[in-house]
C-alpha cells in the first residue's frame, strides 16, 4: 500500500517525508505488533495456548471447550461451562 502511495504521488510531490523515512516506520510498527503479540503468548496460560493458536473449525472447538472448559459467566464447573456452551448455538 505504501508503494503505490510512493508510485501515485511521484509526479506531485506531496510527500512531506521521505521514503526510507516511511518504510522505516512501517517496519518499526510491523516489530512492534509482532513483539505485543510475542508477550501476549508469552503470559498466557500453557492449557489455553493450545485453543488460541490451534486452527479448529467451529464445530471442533466447541468439542474441545464442551470436554476441558471449566469457567462460565454463570457459574464454576463442567456443568456450567457446559449450560453457556449451549447458548452459542443460538
């Protein structure tokens, strides 16, 4: 997208800054993302790594939350884990 904002706007110059200047800042905030989501993997939990990296379909993690998840909003346990897992169909 930066390139060919570079290419469109060669004739005109309208262009405050340069283009090492530019694409500098494009990688600093590329390792910026990459870092944030580096410490957010890094702090997680192991037992939920699984589930926020695996690439399941719906119908997968569904199963795999409906036999390991043990919060709900509405309660502790399987049981009420299980009861708001149900209401996802709706």
């Amino acid at each position: 997208m930066v390139i060919v904002g570079l290419r469109l706007d060669a004739r005109r110059e309208q262009i405050q800054i340069s283009e090492g200047l530019l694409l500098l800042s494009v990688a600093a905030a590329t390792i910026m993302a990459l870092a944030g989501f580096a410490l957010a993997i890094s702090f997680m939990n192991r037992k939920y790594r699984r589930t926020f990296l695996g690439r399941f379909s719906f119908r997968e993690y569904v199963a795999e939350l409906w036999e390991s998840r043990e919060y709900a909003p509405v309660g502790n346990g399987l049981d009420a884990s299980r009861a708001d897992l149900i209401t996802l169909s709706r």
